[in-house]
C-alpha cells in the first residue's frame, strides 16, 4: 500500500475524466487540490462530510439539451460538423470519411476500444489520403498520478494536410459572435486535456506529436437557435499549465514529507471537526476561481475568510500584496498602525498611497 492509499483509505481511489484533469490547471499552486488529486480522494463527498457541499452539476435541462445538440451535429453523417470543418479547416468534400469507435466489434469495452482508436489513428497518420477525417468516440488515454484515466473527446478531424485537430461539442450558445468567457475558458481546459492525452497517443507510436494540432475546433449553438457554429480555439496555454501541473503530480513527495506521522483523509474513520483539522494540514491556494472548479472551495473558502488571508482578494491581489499574508496586516501597514518588517516596507508605501488616494476620492 503507497502512501497515497493510506491516506485515502479503503475507499477505491476516484476515477478522473477530462473535466476534473482540466481543473487541475486552474490552480496549480494549491498544495491540497494536488494532494486529494494525486491520492483520488472523492473531493465532493470529502467537502459534503466537511460541511460545505459543493453546488456542482448540471441540470436534466442542461444534459438533455447538451445530449440534443450533440445529435444535431453529428446527424446524417455529421453532415453539419463536415460543413463546419470545410470553414474553419478548409476541408473539401472529397477528403471526408466516418469512423465510429463507440462500439467496436459488439464490444465498448474500455481496452477494446482504445486499441482500435490507436490503431485507427495510427493508420490515418500514416497512410494520409483515404485513411479517414472523422473520427467519433475516440478513446484515449492519459496517466494522472500513477492512474491510467480513459478519456473521450467529442470527435476527433483529421486534415489531409496532415494535421489532426480535436472537435469540442458544447451546448452554451455564442449570441452576436460573443460567449461566455467562463465558459470558453473551462471548454479551452477540458479541450487542452485531449489535445495532450492525443499527443502523447502519437508520441507512444512513434510520431510526431506536433501533428496534432494546438487549435481546436470548438462547436456551439449560434444566437437563440439551435443552428451551429464552429470557431478555432487556441489552447497552447492551457497545454503549457496541464504539463506542469501533471507533472508536479508526479513528484508529491515534498508534500507528503511535510504532513504529520499518521494522517488520514478517510472521512469514514473520522468526524467532521477531525477530518477538518486534517484537511487543514495541508496548505490551500483559495481563489475565488476555485468557486466554479473545485468541490472543495466552499471549505477552503471558510478557511481563508476565518484567517483573513489575502487569498480571498483574488490571485492579481493576492500577487500583488507579495510578503503581506493577511488582510489585517494590509490595512495596517496602510493606515500606519503597524510597523513594516524590512521586507514589506516598498509594499507598505504602495498601500499608503492608495489608501490616501481613496480617502481623497469618497472625501
């Protein structure tokens, strides 16, 4: 048993998808998001036996819609996806073929079908023309902490230039050629965790894994119909944090040296005042961008507001007061009732500044 089993428990270690991999990348500095991740602790019942249930999930409205619009693209031979494609990839009519990898053989066996997703893939890399351009219900495959997780993007294009692009399927509309930026952002994540999970696919095989490209084709509902629309998204940033945030995975050892002998995360073997002060063990990087990805925000956000740290300011804030930890310590160094260390005093006259600054605009 590894230390991360211990301390899970006996509870089997919870499974990722793209969505979870995804909010990994949202704070990568957060001691206790990589901790419970690494260890495949459930975070939502963990915060629920805290007392802070997170108000996650997506509505039966929302899934059906999400399921219809799905459909929409992909009916008749994703006869709307492949005039999409010919706009945003320049793909002619004579370059399209289907490949459907949900059921392969009778069989949606998990293994099965990743076998044949590599061996289809591999062949279109190879062979070029002819070796197909739409591949839907792909499977691949991503080590997460020493876990092997299955991941399933929505489709996935091969251009005949070569180059293989992920297709990402949501159902938030795009209104005046607008989205949600939130929105955008947690598709461009979750899209970010394929186009990796995909180059390492091609990496394992033997080819270059700069042929699938950092561009993905995001497809949403235009204005207030269902009528879809496609539009590049580039996610070389969010590529760039999910390296270094798995990676870091990987090397949990520092902070598991630093946790006390005899620690547990098993919620079963403990109350909640118990499985709070071990939680508590482990250092949290509150943002209020934690809100809308991680289960255990509500928990660490209590956290911080009985500590006064800055983190509840928010990450350019919290930046920018470096070396002030608290708010309380803020307020004081700018109202001059308390003195600075000699590492705080540039930030200390910064903060009189302000405060003088705003004294004179609500005077």
């Amino acid at each position: 048993m590894t230390r991360l089993d211990t301390l899970r428990g006996p509870a089997a270690p919870l499974d990722h998808n793209a969505r979870t991999i995804a909010a990994l990348a949202v704070n990568p500095g957060c001691d206790r998001r990589a901790l419970l991740d690494a260890a495949g602790i459930d975070k939502q019942r963990t915060a629920t036996h805290l007392g802070y249930p997170a108000p996650f999930g997506q509505s039966p409205f929302a899934i059906t819609r999400a399921a219809s619009f799905d459909a929409l693209v992909k009916a008749n031979g994703c006869a709307h996806l492949l005039r999409l494609l010919r706009d945003t990839l320049d793909l002619s009519i004579s370059e399209a073929s289907y490949s459907d990898i949900s059921d392969v053989g009778g069989s949606d066996n998990h293994q099965v079908r990743h076998t044949r997703t590599r061996a289809l893939l591999k062949r279109a890399a190879s062979d070029g023309e002819g070796a197909g351009t739409l591949f839907d219900h792909p499977l691949l495959k991503l080590g997460v902490a020493g876990h092997q997780v299955y991941l399933e993007p929505a489709i996935i294009a091969f251009q005949i230039e070569g180059r293989f692009h992920v297709v990402e399927i949501k159902s938030f509309a795009v209104i005046d050629d607008q989205a949600d930026a939130g929105q955008v952002a947690a598709a461009a994540r979750q899209s970010a965790v394929y186009v990796y999970a995909l180059r390492a696919l091609f990496a394992s095989e033997g080819l270059d894994p700069d042929r699938v490209s950092h561009d993905v084709v995001l497809v949403c509902p235009k204005d207030f119909a269902n009528h879809p629309t496609a539009t590049l998204l580039d996610v070389r940033q969010q590529l760039a944090a999910l390296d270094r945030q798995l990676s870091r995975l990987t090397r949990i050892d520092r902070i598991l040296d630093e946790l006390p002998v005899g620690i547990t995360f098993d919620i079963e073997a403990q109350s909640p005042d118990e499985a709070a002060k071990a939680v508590s063990t482990v250092d949290a990087r509150f943002a209020p961008e934690c809100l809308s990805s991680c289960e255990m925000a509500l928990f660490c956000r209590a956290e911080a507001r009985d500590s006064g740290s800055t983190d509840m300011l928010g990450r350019t804030a919290r930046d920018e007061l470096g070396g002030v930890e608290s708010i309380p310590t803020a307020l004081g160094l700018a109202d001059d009732s308390r003195l600075p260390s000699p590492e705080q005093t540039e930030i200390a006259e910064q903060l009189r500044y302000v405060r003088r600054i705003y004294i004179e605009a609500v005077a």
